[in-house]
C-alpha cells in the first residue's frame, strides 16, 4: 500500500493530507477531534 492509497479525501492541497506528509493518518484525526469534526473518508468512499 502506498503512503495514501487508503486515504478517500482528494483536497490533496491540504497540509494534513497522508500523501503531504509520512505521518499516516494522525495529523488529521487530531485536528478532526480537536474540532469536532468527521474525517473525510467517513464520507466518502
Ligand atoms: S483519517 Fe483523514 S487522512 Fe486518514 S484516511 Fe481518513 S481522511 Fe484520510
């Protein structure tokens, strides 16, 4: 798997995107959890 084949969100500017960074998932879970907000690959598929 490559660093974002999982990765459903295609705002591929944003600095928190898996392909933007080698840190996985993390930076974006943290600022959806700090802002009460849902993942984009929980919307969609
Ligand atoms: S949590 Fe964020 S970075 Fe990880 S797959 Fe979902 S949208 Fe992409």
């Amino acid at each position: 798997m490559s660093a974002a084949s999982f990765c459903t969100c295609t705002d591929f500017k944003c600095p928190l995107h898996p392909t933007n960074h080698d840190k996985g998932c993390d930076p974006c879970i943290s600022k959806n959890l700090r802002k009460d907000e849902i993942p984009t690959c929980f919307l969609i598929k």
